[in-house]
C-alpha cells in the first residue's frame, strides 16, 4: 500500500485499543450490585433476547454468590462473556433499566454479567451443568458461531451427540474475527468455545460444509442439522476503480485486526470508510486506532437514517472520525494505487420500500476526496451457493425462512438461527436462536 500510516510503538497500539469498559473490582461489583432495584417485571429481562434473569444474578452478586451468579446467566446464554462486552446494552437491558425513567445511570448490566463470567473462567470453569444422558440422536452444526456454539452447548445438554464445522482455521464465528479488539480479545471467544467442549461437542475446524464435505453425507450421519453460517460474501460498490489496490473489505481488515498482531496490519495515512453501518463504524475507528491520521464516513443518506447505534456514532466522533453525509461514491481514481475518491452529493427524495428516505444525486456535484486507503462496508448477503445445495430450502428476503417457534426450515431435517435468519443482528440473538433450534431439533426427534 502506498502512503502507509506509520507504526506505532506496541505501547501505542496496546494503548489505542485498550478495553473500552475495563471489569469491576470485588468491591465496586457489589456495590454495583446494590443499586439494583430488583423490579419485579424486569423491564431488563425482557429487553435481552435470550431472557437472562438479571435480577437474580445481581443479586447473587451482591450476596458473594458469584458461582450462582454465573450459573444463572450461562443457563440462558452460551456465549455471555461475548455478550458481557459487545452486547449494544444501551438499547437493550440497560436502556430498558428502570434507573433511566427516574434521570439516573442505569445499572450497568453488561459489566456486572462480565464480573460474573469472568469469574467463572478464571476459576476454571466448575461444571454447573450436566448433560442428560445420550438420547441416542445426533445434531450437525454447520458454524462454530454464537448461533451454532449455542444450539451445540444446548444440544448436548438435552442428550445429542452433537458435532460443529466450521470453515475457518478457528472457531468462534464473527466472536473470534469481527467483534471490535477494544471490546473484547479473540481469547474471550476461545473461552466459550471450550465452554461448549466441556459438554462433549466435537468441533471439526477448517471443513467447510458443502466442499470440503457434502451435504448428504451430513445428512446421513446426523438426524437433524443447524445452519449457522452467518452471512457471507461482502456487497460490491459496483463503480469503477474497485479493484485498485489499496481497496478493502471490511471484514477481511477487521479480521486482521482481531488477531492484535498490530504491526502486520497496514492502514493508509487517509482511510475512507464508505457505510454507515456498526461495521463500518469499527472499521474507521479502528483504522484510527492504528494510527491513520484522517478517517472518514462515507455515507450516502443523512444522520438520521444511519444504521449505527449512537453510541458508536458519538465513540466515533469522539476519535476524531469525519462524517461525509449524502455524499455516495461514483469513481475510485488512481494509477497502480487508490489514490482520491470521486464522490457525487445527494439530497433524500421520498421514502423507499423500507421507509427509508431515498437518496437521489445532486446534477453536476461531483468532487474528489484524496485518499489512500478505502476500506468497503455496504452489508454482506447469504452463502447462496451453499444453501441452494439443501434441497426445498426456502430463502425470502434474502434470510434463510424459519418457522419462528421451532427455527425450522422449509427441509425438516435443517434449522438455522443467527444472522442467516436475521439479516446480521447481534451476537445475542444469534445466542438465542441456538438455543430455540436446539429445542425445536429434540421436538423434531422425539415429539413434544
Ligand atoms: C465487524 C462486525 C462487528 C460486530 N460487532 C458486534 C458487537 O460489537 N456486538 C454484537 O452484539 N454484535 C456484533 N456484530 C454482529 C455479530 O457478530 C453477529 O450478529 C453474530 O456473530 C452472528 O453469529 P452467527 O453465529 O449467526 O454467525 P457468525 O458469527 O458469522 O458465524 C458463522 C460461522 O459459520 C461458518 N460457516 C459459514 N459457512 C460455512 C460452511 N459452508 N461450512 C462450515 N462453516 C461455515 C463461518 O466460518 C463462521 O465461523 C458484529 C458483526 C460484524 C460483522
């Protein structure tokens, strides 16, 4: 890459992306602990997708019973340490936090979950679940994500034997090679993935279903299989120049960026990040943290209709990121390298089919950004070329169909949950929807 931004010290990056929110101590989790009002509807319950009882892993915290703290929580949720410290707590339990209504903080539900789990881990992971007896039925679970981590835990829990593939060299999913390094540590995802091993989950990483192994043959082996592949291949910006070094996917930047090998990540000096999504908007603050030294949002609607949480906005805005709004890229220009990006300013016509306000361009507005890196977020779409190999299976907007009870899909013997069920929600629902498909699988092969 050209004009690369130079290194930074490892003192730097360690610095530049240090925990976003560090853990309690003993004493300030109690205290913690002891504001909780304990409301008997749970408005924070209800807010969390996978139903965690919050009130009483508070409380059991404010008792010292950490243990059953954290059994209460993994009893709803596989993969709460990821949840712990990526979860968007402030649209969901804490933003529903009864403390919020009276103009106070609200409990902070994310951090106390963490002090709980990570006790958990460092204490070795005491067994606080045993698994019923083999059923004699067997589960196939293509990705070793939250979603496929979670169906296998709840399966083998229910008495299958229960196998995962995953494409990749490592398992944990989006845990493991997408979630931001200031939120948590590839470490974390490893965790819970030997968290679901401990139940006696067999996981066969580098096998990519479909390829390295056919489909039918699953289908033989296992009675019922879950598809929890998440989304895949990234969208294309679709003008020219997009093939110029020194333009990127988000994703395969993120990914070098979670392995906190620092110095083998190069960023340009200038970084345009065009999206507005939360990906894009750990691409660019990334790119910050790495040391570029203008880093900007491209985006072709305005502040209101941007996909980011706010909170990733104003974190963003926080680090100095620059938000180009109604500006969509036409041209990326440059010889051997990415060297400007044309852009064309828009203004919002009427509402599209989802309601949101229509971009239209601006005649004779175009003018160049001059750039050195341009890093690609405009969403991802299903792996169509693995799911039309499942016979009968039905896909609808662009999401594997499920039945919503059971997350059964049009092929009874397969199940799917997480992002290729949702579109790319968040790693909670996707903890969710394992476990509702582990359930509907035990329906499937035993009857209710
Ligand atoms: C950059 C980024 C940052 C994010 N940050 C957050 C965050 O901070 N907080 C949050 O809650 N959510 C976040 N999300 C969303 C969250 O990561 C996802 O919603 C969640 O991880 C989805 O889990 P999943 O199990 O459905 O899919 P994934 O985690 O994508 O897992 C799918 C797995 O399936 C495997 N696979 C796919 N096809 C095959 C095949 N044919 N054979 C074998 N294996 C296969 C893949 O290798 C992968 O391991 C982020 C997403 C992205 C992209």
């Amino acid at each position: 890459m050209k004009n690369l931004a130079p290194k930074l010290t490892h003192e730097q990056y360690e610095a530049n992306f240090a925990e976003l929110h560090p853990p309690f101590t003993p004493n300030s989790a109690v205290a913690e602990a002891n504001r909780c009002l304990y409301c008997y509807d749970s408005p924070c319950m209800k807010a969390c997708p996978t139903h965690i009882d919050i009130s009483t892993f508070i409380k059991k915290i404010a008792t010292g019973n950490i243990k059953g703290s954290a059994k209460t929580i993994l009893k709803s949720n596989w993969v709460a340490l990821t949840c712990a410290k990526a979860c968007p707590v402030d649209v969901l339990c804490e933003g529903a936090c009864v403390y919020n209504e009276r103009g106070e903080e609200p409990i902070q539900i994310g951090r106390l979950q963490r002090y709980a789990i990570d006790w958990y881990f460092e204490h070795g992971m005491p067994p606080l679940f045993a698994p019923a007896p083999k059923n004699g039925k067997s589960v196939g679970v293509i990705g070793a994500g939250a979603a496929g981590l979670s169906c296998a835990a709840e399966a083998a829990l229910l008495g299958f034997d229960v196998t995962i593939y995953d494409a990749n060299e490592k398992p944990g999913g989006l845990n493991t090679w997408g979630i931001a390094p200031y939120k948590m540590m590839q470490e974390d995802a490893f965790k819970e993935v030997r968290l679901v091993q401990s139940f006696g989950v067999k996981i066969q990483s580098g096998v990519c279903a479909g390829k390295d192994i056919a489909l039918g043959d699953l289908e033989k082996k296992h009675d019922a299989i879950f598809l929890g592949v998440g989304l895949g291949s990234a969208s294309r910006l679709n003008i020219p120049g997009e093939n110029l070094p020194g333009v990127v996917d988000a994703l395969d930047f993120i990914g070098k960026v979670t392995t906190r090998n620092w110095h083998s990540v190069d960023v340009g000096k200038r970084v345009a990040v065009i999206g507005a999504g939360n990906t894009a908007i750990d691409a660019v603050t990334e790119a910050r943290r790495l040391g570029a030294e203008q880093v900007m949002i491209i985006y072709r609607r305005s502040r209101e209709e941007m996909p980011a949480y706010d909170f990733e906005y104003e974190l963003a805005k926080s680090e100095g990121v620059q938000f180009q709004f109604l500006t969509a890229p036409s041209r990326i220009i440059g010889n051997a390298h990415v060297e400007a990006l044309e852009c064309i300013q828009m203004q919002l016509g009427e509402p599209d089919e989802e309601g949101r306000r229509r971009p239209i361009p601006v005649p004779h507005s175009e003018f160049r950004i001059p750039v050195d890196m341009i890093i690609k977020s405009v969403g991802q779409n299903i792996e169509q070329t693995f799911l039309a190999q499942i016979p009968n299976l039905k896909i609808e907007g662009g999401k594997v169909w499920v039945n919503p009870y059971t997350l059964q899909t049009s092929n009874p013997k397969y199940f799917a949950g997480g992002d290729c069920i949702n579109g790319g929600k968040e790693v909670v629902n996707a903890a969710a929807d394992g476990k509702r498909a582990a359930h509907g699988i035990h329906e499937f092969c035993f009857g209710k």
